[in-house]
C-alpha cells in the first residue's frame, strides 16, 4: 500500500490535482489523504485568518480523509512549491504546476528551493525549455506529460448545455469568459467597460481566487462586479466558492485575459483568445526581475487577438468568435510547440511515472 498526501495550498489548485486523485483512487495500491494548508482571507489591513479548518471541512463532506500529518508518506503531491518541505520527510515530492502561465512566479519559487529534489510534471516541451534556461531545475527532474488539468474536457466529462443552464445563459448566444488573473491585471484598466461592450452575447466573469480573499489583490476587484453585473442581465459573476475555472473555459467561445494560465488553457482547447496588452517593461518585483517571461502584448502573435483600449473589446469578441483559417493554422502551430499530447490521458502518465519513481526508489 503507497501512503500518498495530497497537499493542496489553495482550494482553487484542485482544478490541476484532482484529475490525479481520480486515478489514483482506482488504483487500489493508494492509501490518499488531503490536507489544504494555505488558505487565508484577509481582514482588516495587514491581517489574515486561516480557512484550514472550512477548507478542510470541505473535503470531507466531499467523502476525501483530511490529516494533520505530514511525515510517513509515500509521495506528497502538490500545486505549489512547499515553502518548507522538511517536515516530509523522505517523500517523493510531486509537482504539477496549479496553472501554467506566462509569468515568473514558477522560476522564482524554484530558485528559492534549488536544493529540494521536486518530480516536476510540466505540459510539453516549452515549459521544461523555460525551467532550463531560468537555471532553476537544481535537484529536481522534469517529466512532460501534458495537462491534466484539462483531462476531463478531453475526456468529455463536461457537459457544456448543463453549464449554461446552471448558470442561466442563453444558448444562443455565445460565451464571452473574462479571466483576469490578480498580478499582473486588467481589472484596473478594464473595470466595469467590458459588460456594455459584450451586450448580445453571455459574460462569464471569472475572477482570480485571490480577487476575493483580499490577501494579495484589493477587494475592490470583486466589489466593483458585484455592483456592476446587477445591471446588465447578460452577465454572470461566478462566486469564490466555484474554484474551478474548467467547466466556464469549456463553455467558453472566447475569452480576454491579460496574462492568466486561462490564455494557455484556451489555446489548448483550440479556442481563439483575446490578450488584453500591458506595459510589460514596467511590470517588475520588487527585486527588479519581470513578472512575465514573456512579453504579454506580442505573446501569440498571429493566433489570438491583442488589444489595449476597453473600447477595442466588442470588435476583438466579434473576430474572435469566428477565426478564419489562417488563424487556425497558426493556433495549431502554437499548441504543437507548447503542450504535449493533448488526449485527456495527462493524469494517467502522472500517476504511472510516480509509481515508476516509487519502484526505483524502493530498489535503490
């Protein structure tokens, strides 16, 4: 029996983990136990209150054992660098990405634990590319083997005319997401324009999980769409308690984000995006390296739409909804080069390199 944690820092990371956790609970071999470590909202002006317990709660309701532990496991399986992995022992530590993107975060986090070995399971080739020339790999090793997290749409268990019921859209129309992520954003250049300009089609507005938690991002972002969707009949604002972004991505026609994994994961799917473009060059850490790895206004050039005006949204939406075939041609390009073997089975190869890490580990 492999005793494995699935340590999750932040519930919205189990969009990633929980396509592994489906595979490894047919396996019988795994004894499978979550814990949710991280989660905090913010209060008052420098404060914060740990959601463990709520969180945690969570997960057993769903029927998931929850521990405290966290020495005597097979392999810990996480969505995020543990920012002290000592306390796990000897365990196999597993990496998958909680959203694979275009800024640095990742980089800087593996830089800060070069000396902590980290089985990393990165989308294709471009990531494990990236990992290398940061000079960031230090004790790990890298495995491509896809994106499981987006494992159940390939698999077809989303049902997209059940996801505009459940949230009251037209099906007729189509889907516009809008997917800001928390840092860098376009909340504060988009605000409340983008609900007019999309009149006559659905809106999904899917804001960052840290948008609501008030911890790294103000909570004006969410205050501000509260208010402002209580106008325009045509818009959803999804709750926190949805951590999921899949099922609005699937139902999805287009999507307009500044620098979210949503761009890679719409790419994936082989819908055409739309890039809301920043001033990248002033977009630093406070330590003066960039917050992007790549440049944000030219990333995907000739496959997804690039704007820099709220009033471009509409025209952008309108192009986007029905790409020519040159575009097409190019999107085909760019997923070739980014993701690897996009079949709904990323989370299979997961699960079988760790048990073939166990077994080395086990005869060695």
């Amino acid at each position: 029996m492999k005793k494995i944690l699935f340590a999750i820092a932040h519930e919205y990371h189990r969009a990633s983990l929980d396509p592994i956790y489906e595979v490894m609970r047919t396996r019988p071999e795994y004894d499978i136990y979550f814990s949710c470590t991280d989660e905090k909202k913010g209060r008052w002006l420098f404060f914060s209150k740990s959601m463990r317990k709520e969180m945690e709660a969570r997960l057993r309701s769903e029927g998931l054992r929850t521990t405290d532990e966290k020495s005597g496991f097979d392999a810990v399986v996480t969505g995020d660098i543990l920012r002290d992995a000592r306390p796990y022992g000897d365990a196999l530590l597993c990496f998958i990405n909680h959203g694979t993107g275009m800024k640095t975060i990742l980089y800087r986090l593996l830089a800060k634990h070069k000396d902590t070995p980290y089985a990393i399971f990165v989308e294709g080739d471009y990531r494990k590319r990236r990992i290398e020339a940061f000079g960031v790999k230090g004790a790990s090793e890298v495995h491509v083997v896809g994106y499981p997290k987006l494992d159940p749409v390939f698999q077809g268990k989303l049902d997209r005319d059940a996801i505009m019921r459940r949230w009251n859209l037209d099906p007729a129309r189509k889907t516009v997401l809008y997917a800001p992520t928390y840092k860098p954003t376009s909340i504060d250049k988009i605000k409340s324009k983008i609900l007019p300009a999309t009149e006559g089609y659905n809106l999904i507005i899917k804001l960052h999980h840290y948008s609501w938690r008030g911890r790294y991002a103000p909570h004006w972002h969410h205050k501000l769409y509260e208010k402002a969707v209580k106008d325009y009949s045509h818009a959803r604002l999804i709750p926190p308690e949805e951590h999921n972004i899949l099922p609005f991505i699937h139902a999805a026609d287009t999507m307009i984000s500044e620098a979210s994994s949503t761009i890679f994961e719409f790419l994936a799917l082989g819908k055409l995006g739309i890039i809301f473009d920043l001033d990248c060059a002033r977009l630093k850490h406070s330590d003066g390296m960039p917050i992007l790895d790549e440049d944000n206004r030219s990333f995907l050039e000739g496959a997804f739409i690039h704007i820099s005006d709220p009033a471009d949204i509409r025209a952008a939406v309108e192009s986007a909804v029905a790409p020519g075939d040159a575009v097409k041609r190019k999107m085909e390009q760019y997923r070739n080069d980014l993701f690897h073997k996009l079949d709904g089975h990323a989370s299979q190869r997961i699960v079988d390199k760790i048990e073939e890490l166990l077994r080395l580990r086990r005869r060695g």
